[in-house]
C-alpha cells in the first residue's frame, strides 16, 4: 500500500493549492460526458456518488445537473477544501478510499469516478475490490461510470520530458518509468515552478498510476460482480466512437451490476 500511501501525501501537501494548478483543466466539459452515459445507460435516478470528488469540483458539477450527490475521497484535505467550496455547499462530503469507502453508502442511481482515481489502483486485486465497493454502492439497476487513460496517452503525455511556459510558470513533467508498456505501472514526476519576487519555488508531485486495458478493466468488473454495458473514447472532453485505446486520451466506461 505503499502507493497509495503516496498518493494521499502528495495531495495532502497541494489540497490549498489544487484548483488553481489545475485550472486550465474542463471538468464541466468531462462531467457532460458522465452524465450523458449514465443517462443513455442508467436508471433516470438522480441520486450520485462521486467517488474520488478531491475538491469537490465534479460534485458542484454534477449538482448544477441537477444530481441529489454525495462525495468521498481519501484525502482529508482535498475533502475540507470541497467542503469550502461555494457552489458545493450542502453537499455531504466523506473521507474513504475506493476500495475501502465510508460506510453507508448504498442505493446510488450512478456511481462516478471522475478524472481517473481508478488509475491509482496499481494492483488487480485493489481495482477489484473498488469495482465491487462501486458495485454495493449501486441500486438494483443502477450504473457505474469510470475514465481511465489510455495507453496512446500515457506514450504520448509522459514518453518525453516537457516543460510548460506559463509566464510566472513552469511546468515540467515526464515519465519514471523506462518504458510505459500496456497493463504496467506508471510513475510520472510533476514539477511547478512559480515566480515569488525575485525567487522561484517549487511544487513536485510524484503519481503512481497503472494503465488498465480493456481486457483487464472487463475482467476484473465481472469477478466483482459488474458488467461492462459501454466503453466511450475520449479527446480531451470530446466524446469519440469507437473507444481506441490508441488514439485516444481515454476511455470512459458504463457498468452495471451482473445479478
């Protein structure tokens, strides 16, 4: 669990600072996708648990859609900061990890995991058990919708070290890993470099994700008692038919529970 030890320290130390290193990213744009899936697939029900909400920005997000929602991620700080956040006020927001979430939650319409906690699971038994904990979270007929990269985009995003001019700064990323093969663990490094005065200083972030193929990602959903009815690709937010896991960023997957 070394990993994911990791992972809750990493976002433990940028929580205060996450939405504004991540502003440039369209996460209104990429809960459009989800709820476009879990309309064509699920239920019609509006109650929704975000799972893995960081900071709470899916949670307003799916709530301006007019989702009843409930958010958890295992970072105590990304958690305070989602519960600060303006247009999430009322929302109830937990701490728990995917594969071992609060207790309690049950009868959700849709079941989301936005913007690839799921890719933080680096060991099949772990995505395993967060897709059975998704599975329990579920009523009778409701739906589990997921993104999780694809190996085009780790290649193409991590293959080479780049830097990001961004004014007063920069931002450097590249991959650890020798060689990001299909079904392995990546390990990426993230360094911001930030003008203060005269001086610079510097945020690092170190991600160990792993790339699940199709072939896994069907495999473990079925022995946790899910079934993949949809794989959408994705570009950017842009929704992209059929799902290629070479050409495109991600997929974008609908499940629903097998008996």
């Amino acid at each position: 669990m070394a990993h994911v030890d990791e992972t809750l320290a990493s976002y433990e130390s940028i929580a205060a600072r996450y939405d504004d290193l991540n502003s440039r990213m369209d996460t209104a744009g990429l809960v459009d996708r989800f709820v476009e899936a879990a309309d064509r697939h699920g239920p019609g029900g509006r109650r929704l648990l975000d799972a893995g909400c960081g900071t709470g920005r899916s949670s307003a997000a799916f709530r301006a859609r007019g989702f009843e929602v409930t958010g958890y991620d295992l970072s105590p700080a990304m958690v305070a900061e989602a519960r600060r956040r303006r247009e999430a006020e009322g929302i109830r927001f937990l701490v728990g990890r995917l594969e071992a979430p609060p207790p309690g939650l049950a009868g959700f319409d849709v079941v989301a995991c936005v913007d690839l906690p799921m890719a933080y699971l680096t060991a099949d038994d772990l995505l395993r058990r967060a897709l059975a904990a998704a599975r329990d979270q579920l009523a009778e007929d409701g739906v589990l919708v997921f993104d999780l990269n694809t190996i085009g985009y780790y290649r193409r995003t991590f293959g080479v070290p780049t830097v990001a001019d961004r004014g007063d700064r920069y931002v450097a990323w590249f991959a650890e890993t020798p060689r990001i093969e299909a079904d392995a663990v990546v390990v990426t490094q993230f360094d911001l470099f930030e003008r203060s005065g005269t001086s610079w200083e510097r945020v690092s972030m170190r991600h160990v994700q792993r790339h699940h193929s199709d072939r896994t990602v069907r495999r473990e959903a079925e022995r946790a008692g899910l079934r993949i009815v949809a794989a959408h690709g994705l570009v950017g937010t842009s929704a992209q038919e059929p799902a290629d896991e070479d050409g495109h960023d991600r997929i974008l997957y609908v499940a629903r529970r097998s008996g």
